[in-house]
C-alpha cells in the first residue's frame, strides 16, 4: 500500500491568487510551500484510488504519472474536493465514485455530463477497493449534512484521513479510528489562529495524541503558515508528492 499527499493545500491553493505573504513569495520559487488543492492518491498492484479529486486533478495525476483510477472517494461536497472531476473527460469513460449518498448525488449532478459510476457508502461500515478495505466515519463540517473521513487498511497496517473538519469530531468516530499507523489530519491555520470548520496546528496534534496515531502529518495548509522549510522544523507538515509505504 502506498499512500501519496498529491495535494496539500487549502481551496485557495499556495501560492493564493494576489498574494505576496512570505509563504506565497516562497512558493512561487518552486519549493514545498507552493501547495496544490487537497487530494490523496492510495495505491496497491491492484489499481489505484484517490481520496477526493482537487480542481488541480489534472496537473497532480501527470505528476505523479497516473493513467487510470478505479475508484474516487469523495469526503463532502465542497468544490476543492471535487472540482477536478471534470477532467476525466475524454480520459477516463467510466468512473466509480463512493460516498456518503447525498455528497455523492449531489457532485454528481454537478458534473454530469460525465455520468459517474455512484456507490453508496454508510459511516462504519467497510468497502473494499484494490485489495484494501475503506470505510468512511462521521466528522463536523459546517454546513455539509455528511461529512466524512476516511480509513484505509491492508490487513495490518492502518492509515486514517480526518477530511474536512472541525476539533469537535464525534466520539464513537475517535474511537473507531484509534491506533492508526498514520494520521494525515486537516490543519488549515498554525496553533495561534483559529478558523471556523477546520483545525488549527495545536488541534489537530491533540486529536493525533488522542487517537495515539503512530505518525502524524498535517494537511490542507493555508498561506497563514510561514515557509515550509522554516515550519517544518517544528511541525509535520505534509507536502505534495510525499508518500508513505506499507508493506
């Protein structure tokens, strides 16, 4: 199982459109703080699934040299977690999207034209995809009715993804993801903020603590972070293109 961060940024991506914050200013260099929109690429021999489709689908999938997706799982349906769909047109004829039934039918109906393959997914309950189980869990995220996290697991190793949310996640959703091999958990603004929604730094390692993930990294990064290089001396911050390996 391998698991990729294709994208690592918040909806306005990093570099954000006018800005000139040092985060932005750095980005446009080409480092790791220049962060695509939100995405996870999970991957076995059998085929290959991303966890949300980022308006920036396209660039993420011919980086990381991917030609087919079996299946998409869609977390809630805010536009920079599912506006890339689109650009399965002319690629891909046929694509198979699981979800929470309203998140499902309704980017469905935004894109389409492309008549997705829908697949009605339940919070708890598993579904399998190349080879690797799936199941969503509930979290808070204001105002999506369903609002999903994600956990992966190849039989021995466990990997949990938050999803879009706020620090109040619902107690049998904690208990349901502890003891995860790795957490790649939304932190949107560093601990000296707060935001509505989302997490910040401090609240997203306290639920990490929680849990007792073995390796936690944060994600869904807004511009209010400094740098990358200057941040990650202190914090986990994920980037795009890093990837994890279980064997």
């Amino acid at each position: 199982m391998k698991i990729t961060l294709l994208g690592t940024g918040d909806a306005p991506g990093t570099p954000e459109i006018g800005c000139s914050c040092a985060a932005c200013t750095d980005a446009k260099t080409g480092t790791k703080s220049n962060r695509t929109r939100f995405s996870v690429l999970v991957q076995t021999e059998q085929g290959n699934v991303l966890i949300d489709t980022s308006p920036d689908m396209r660039v993420q999938l011919l980086r990381a040299d991917i030609g087919h997706i079996d299946g998409v799982i869609w977390t809630h349906g805010h536009y920079d977690h599912y506006g890339g769909f689109p650009e399965f047109y002319r690629i891909q004829r046929e694509v198979h999207v699981y979800g929470f039934k309203d998140t499902v039918d309704y980017i469905s109906e935004m894109v389409h034209f492309l008549d997705p393959v829908k697949h009605y997914a339940e919070f708890y309950e598993p579904f399998s995809l190349i080879g690797l189980e799936f199941s969503l869990f509930e979290v808070k995220h204001f105002p999506e009715k369903h609002p999903a996290g994600v956990m992966i697991s190849d039989g021995k190793h466990k990997v949990v993804i938050s999803g879009d949310t706020e620090r109040e996640i619902p107690e049998k959703s904690l208990e349901y993801i502890q003891n995860p091999d790795l957490f790649i958990v939304d932190a949107i603004v560093p601990a000296h903020m707060n935001v509505a929604k989302h997490m910040n730094a401090k609240e997203a390692l306290e639920v990490a603590e929680i849990i007792h993930a073995k390796q936690t990294v944060l994600t869904h990064l807004g511009h209010f972070y400094g740098p990358h290089d200057e941040e990650a001396k202190t914090l986990p911050l994920g980037y795009d293109g890093l990837f994890f390996k279980y064997d």
